[in-house]
C-alpha cells in the first residue's frame, strides 16, 4: 500500500490488488497522529490579543531608558533591570487588585512625553507580531499621560503613529480602546468619550471602563457610555473582576458594553451566565492575570474550563505583558497544561478571538478565512465547525448570494 492520505488513490489501487490486500487496502485509514502541544507551536499560531493595556506593557529596558532620558526618579532600587522587575511585581502575586494597580505608577511616570508613548505603543506591537498575534487592540487612558502637559489629542496622535508604524513593518493590524477610569471623576470619562467619538474610524476601535471595581460602580459613568452609544461605537468594560456579577449586569444593562473584561466571577450567576452565552457576548479571558491580583486561587480553578464547554464566547489575553510577564502564547500554553485544553479546542478559543474583534464584519470574515487556512496549514486540520463551511460546494451565483453568512460561524466556532 502506498503511503500518504489519498484515500481515492488507494481505492484504484485497490481494484487491481488480491482478495487479501483489497480487505487491507479498504481498511479506514488510522487517524492521523495528534500534533503534540508545544509553546513552539501555540507561538506560530494567529492569534489576537484584545485586552491589553499599553501602560502595563512596556519592555523593562525601555522604562529604564525612559527614566534616564527624562531624569524621572525612579522609587529606591528600582533603577536597575533586576529591581525595577521586583518593584512592579513583575508576575509575582498580589494580595488584590489595587496592590497590582501601584506598578501602573511607575510605567506612567515614563509615558510623559510623545516620544515615549509612540515608542512604547510600537514596541508593544512588535512584541506581539514577533509571537504571530494578528490582531491588537490596545487600550489606555490618555488622561493618565496628561501630567507633563500634553493634550488628549496629542497623546493619542503619538499612540497611533507608534503603531501604525508597527502595522507597516509587521503583518499586524491594531486598534485603539480608550479607557475612562471607574475612580476617577466620571467627567473625565465623559471627556475620554468624547475623544473615542472624535477619532472613531481614524484608530481608536471601542471605550472602556477600567480601575478598581470595588466601590466604584460603572453606573457612575453612564453619561460616557450613552455618548458612545449615541455615536455607534463599541464598548467593552472590566466587570467581574475584582467584584462579583452585580458589576456583569451594570456593564451590560447599564452601559451597554459588547465585549466583558474578564469576567471571571460570571459563573457566580448561573441565569446571567446563561444570558451572556446566549447573547454571544465575548469575555475577555486574561489567566495570568487572574492568579496574579488573586481573584482566582490557582489556575485549575479557574472557570475558564466551564465558560468554553458551556459554549460561551470566550478569548484569551495578556492584560498586562510586563507586569503580568505573559504573552499570549504562555495563556494557551496554560491552559493547555493547568485546564487541560486540547489543540484543538486551543484553535476554537483563537477563531473565537478574531470573531469577538472590534473589526468591521466583511473585514473580520475575510481575515477568518486567511486565520483558518493557516491554523488548517500549520495543525493539519480546520477549526472544528470551520470544517463543513469548506466541504459545502456551491456554485459561484449561490457563494455570493450567501456571502453575509460568516462561513465559519456554525456551532460554537
Ligand atoms: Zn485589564
């Protein structure tokens, strides 16, 4: 018997061969051997990163470099590689979240000035295009980077050069979410939404809502987010974070949001669980993170594994690359080891990533083909769901008559 898949080959081959070999020959192929998990893989792969904050993000060379151009002081130690990593806690736990927000006052304290956040906003983006993320969305505060005098216009201008230019030099497209800050004067959110509104369609893709969630409710900011929503742009807001579903619901029913930023404590609420799976409303998984500002106890525990085989939309992120010391490979690497995720369901969490992306929808679709096509090259076989779309075959007349069907978007891919 010859080698290879070709089963038809082997059938021709068969009508010629002996009563004995023909029992042989027809004989289903053995399945093809699994493609062993490594990081070496999972780094190849395309991927998106949708929830990554540029402040928490920054190479570690390049915040002491900042520091010594601009003679900003340093805290005590932190002026060399090895206690600037210990002083923002570089992938060491936290005891909570605000404890985990204090490192932001250090990569803050550098990202002053134009230069710097157009440098550190590429950086960032060829970070990402070195371990094959296809598709970015960054997101900031501007009104963090006011402190030096720089306008909210200026700031963001200096952002999106930095990774445009990213975007000439690698295969990586970006976008822009703008956060308001839920501790923060609620019209200052007003103001950073009207600069989302102003740069809609020039870079800047949704708005957010971060900071501590613990007695700071989004509610507060609804003005912000009716703008948004006036203005028909896409929202994703933290919740469910460091407080429990309570904060899934506002962001939702209160300020409309698309996307949910973590939402880890979703499963604490079984009918709202329910609502967001069916509603198809992607969660913005970031693992690493979630074990690092303790709103999870380990990783096993995460309910990352109950979200995916309830079908619920969900993607994995970093958050934060420097703090957190992750990448997007080192999330699907955990999950595969500490959740126990297959490649093949790893390939349905990365389709899942570039479906929930702020992209327009003909642009999405034909990235999903090309996302596809290379998962299909590089594992040996689509998504699962990706599989039957391919195998229909109609004629040219019918395909473009069906074009505003997502071809891949059948069961939970
Ligand atoms: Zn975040």
């Amino acid at each position: 018997m010859k080698g290879g898949n070709g089963l038809n080959h082997d059938v021709d081959d068969a009508a010629a061969a002996s009563p004995e070999t023909r029992k042989h020959v027809l004989t289903p192929p053995a399945p093809r051997p699994r493609k062993k998990v490594t990081k070496e893989l999972l780094r190849k792969l395309p991927k998106t990163d949708l929830h990554c904050h540029l402040d928490g993000s920054l190479r570690l060379v390049t915040i002491l470099e900042l520091a010594h151009q601009q003679k900003v002081k340093l805290p005590v130690g932190a002026d060399t590689a090895e206690g600037l990593a210990k002083a923002i806690h570089l992938g060491e736990r936290c005891k909570d979240l605000p404890e985990y927000l204090k490192a932001f006052d250090i990569t803050c304290s550098v990202l002053q000035t134009e230069e710097a956040l157009e440098r550190t906003a590429y950086e960032l983006a060829c970070d990402a295009a070195a371990e094959n993320v296809w598709h970015l969305e960054v997101r900031y505060a501007p009104i963090l980077h006011t402190r030096r005098g720089l306008s909210l216009t200026r700031i963001n201008d200096a952002v999106l050069r930095g990774l445009r230019r990213a975007s000439r030099e690698h295969q990586i497209t970006t976008g822009v979410i703008l956060c308001g800050i839920r501790n923060m004067d609620p019209r200052d959110s007003y103001r950073l939404a009207e600069l989302a509104v102003a740069f809609k369609g020039r870079g800047v893709v949704a708005f957010d809502l971060a900071g501590g969630e613990r007695g700071n409710p989004a509610k507060d900011h609804t003005k912000a987010f009716e703008l948004i929503r006036e203005n028909n742009m896409n929202t994703t807001v933290h919740a469910g974070e460091a407080y429990g579903p309570a904060s899934i619901k506002q962001a939702l029913h209160d300020c409309g949001a698309h996307r949910i930023g973590h939402g880890t404590r979703l499963s604490e609420d079984g009918d709202l669980l329910k609502y967001v799976t069916d509603r198809r409303i992607p969660l913005e998984i970031c693992l690493l993170s979630n074990v690092q500002t303790s709103v999870v106890d380990d990783l096993a525990r995460h309910p990352l594994r109950l979200y995916f085989d309830l079908g619920v939309r969900v993607s994995l992120n970093t958050d934060n690359r420097l703090i957190t010391d992750t990448t997007v490979t080192d999330e699907l690497w955990r999950a595969h080891v500490d959740l126990g995720f297959t490649l093949e369901e790893l390939k349905i969490l990365l389709v899942q990533g570039f479906k929930s992306a702020f992209l327009p929808y003909r642009e999405k679709r034909e990235l999903l083909q090309r996302v596809n096509d290379t998962l299909a090259e590089l594992t040996g076989s689509l998504p699962k769901g990706a599989v039957l779309a391919r195998e229909v075959d109609i004629d040219e007349e019918l395909r473009e008559a069906f074009t505003p069907v997502d071809p891949s978007d059948t069961d939970r891919v």
